[in-house]
C-alpha cells in the first residue's frame, strides 16, 4: 500500500510541475479534468443521501466557467451570477419537483469543485504567478506529508472523531508547523518579509486542513469511505485534491492584498 501511495504521489506531483511551468490552456485543461472527475465523485456522494441536483447542468456550467475565466476574465464574476441564475430556472422546471436540499446541492457542487479551484487559474494568470503558486503547493504538500508522517507515527489525540476517525491533533498541528516552516523559507527565496511568509504558510497550512476536514464531512454523510477510486492507494479526486480547493482563493487574494500583482 505504502509503494502504491508513493507512485501515484510523485505522478501526481510531477504532473502538478508540470502544470504550473505551463500555465495557460494547458493549466486549464487539466485543471477542467480534475473538476470534471470531482464534480462526479461529489454528485455520487450528493445523490447517495437521496438528493437530486443538476448534475450535469451544474459540471457544464463549472467547466464554462474555467474557460471563461481563462480567456474573458472581465466577465467571470458576472458568468457566476448568471451560472447560479441558470440553476435555479432549470430545477424550477425540470419535471422532477426540486427540494430545497437539490437546489443547495447543485449550488453547492458549482462552488465547490468549479468555482473554488478555478482561482487557481487566478493566481497563475498574476505576474510572478508561477512562482506564487508552485510556493503555495509546497506548502500543501509539506502540510499534507508531515499531518501524515507525524500522525501515524506519533498520533495519540483524536483531532475531531465525530467527522474523521484517523486524524490525529500532532498530525494536524505538525502539518500546520511543516506548512508554515516552508512559507517561511519560500517567502524568503522570493524575497518576502519574515512575517508575511510566516502568514501565508499558516494559513495555507490551516486552510488545506479544513478542506480536509470537510471533504471527510461529506464522505461521512454518504457513508462512504472514499469519495472515489480512479487514484491508486489514495481513493478519490477529492480525497487527493480536498487541502486544494479552499487555499485555491486563499493564496490568490493573499497575493494580491499583499502585493498587490
């Protein structure tokens, strides 16, 4: 399991390099696939609790919007008005009478796997957004690896068994301390104020750990262990990707109050 873990691990990271040095189109088609994937496994963890939200009317429009926000930009707070506006006409008439509980879920998926990782585009189209991005990844990646390592090695303290079991308060706290050790360092490479790299790491560390926390929120609802299967020894898109979908606007507005790019 371990060996499993560790290969799809550093496929993933190294195609998330990749990803980041490319930016443009190329970002956001593999940005639009990961949605895609993750909408789906979201919409089965939805419809597992008796729901019925617009699938595919909500993934449409959360793809529409990644390439809206690649190419007309100007337009993409508008085209998330118009795309929850569009929601609730469809459910409205679909001939299935929609609950309250469809239309949350629906509005819910646009958000969530579509307009929440969208910032990703965001931060990479900022100047200097490569470098931003790939110092918020490292910082992600240092949460997620020491939560895990520490965790399960030296994990005592339940973190919060009502929604995840296997959390553990050092490993949470660790990820936290890795994520804000790597914030620290990388803003001094990019030449940042001691504090403001202290800043970012923490709150990225603490961000990717509610998404976490969340995304386990969720699957406990359903009652499912996974949220998915496509990723060897991981589960899920969203159990691999949920540290990334609220740190996604998180760094992006973090750079542009501090620097204003």
């Amino acid at each position: 399991m371990f060996w499993t873990r560790f290969a799809s691990a550093v496929i993933a990271i190294g195609l998330a390099l990749i990803s980041i040095a490319l930016g443009g189109a190329w970002l956001m088609v593999a940005l639009g696939i990961l949605m895609y994937l993750g909408l789906k496994e979201y919409f089965v963890m939805v419809e597992a609790e008796g729901y019925l939200p617009s699938r595919r009317l909500s993934t449409t429009l959360a793809l529409s919007l990644l390439v809206v926000q690649q190419f007309f930009p100007r337009f993409v707070e508008g085209g998330f008005l118009l795309a929850g506006s569009l929601i609730f006409c469809y459910l409205l008439f679909r001939p299935t009478a929609a609950r309250t509980a469809d239309i949350a879920t629906s509005l819910l998926g646009l958000f969530y796997a579509g307009v929440f990782p969208s910032y990703w585009l965001r931060l990479r189209g900022l100047e200097g957004g490569d470098k931003f991005m790939l110092l918020t990844f490292l910082c992600i990646w240092a949460a997620d690896i020491g939560a895990y390592v520490v965790g399960k090695s030296f994990g005592k303290l339940s973190l919060y068994p009502r929604v995840s079991p296997k959390k553990t308060l050092e490993g949470a706290v660790f990820g936290i301390v890795a994520s804000t050790g790597v914030g620290m360092i990388g803003g001094g490479l990019l030449a940042w104020d001691l504090g403001l790299g202290f800043l970012f790491g923490l709150l990225v560390g603490g961000t990717a750990l509610l998404g976490d926390l969340i995304e386990s929120l969720m699957k406990r609802s359903a009652r499912l262990k996974d949220s998915g299967n496509i990723i060897p020894g991981h589960g899920g898109i969203l159990d691999r990707c949920d540290s990334y979908i609220f740190t996604a606007p998180l760094a992006f507005y973090f750079i542009l109050l501090a620097f204003g790019s």
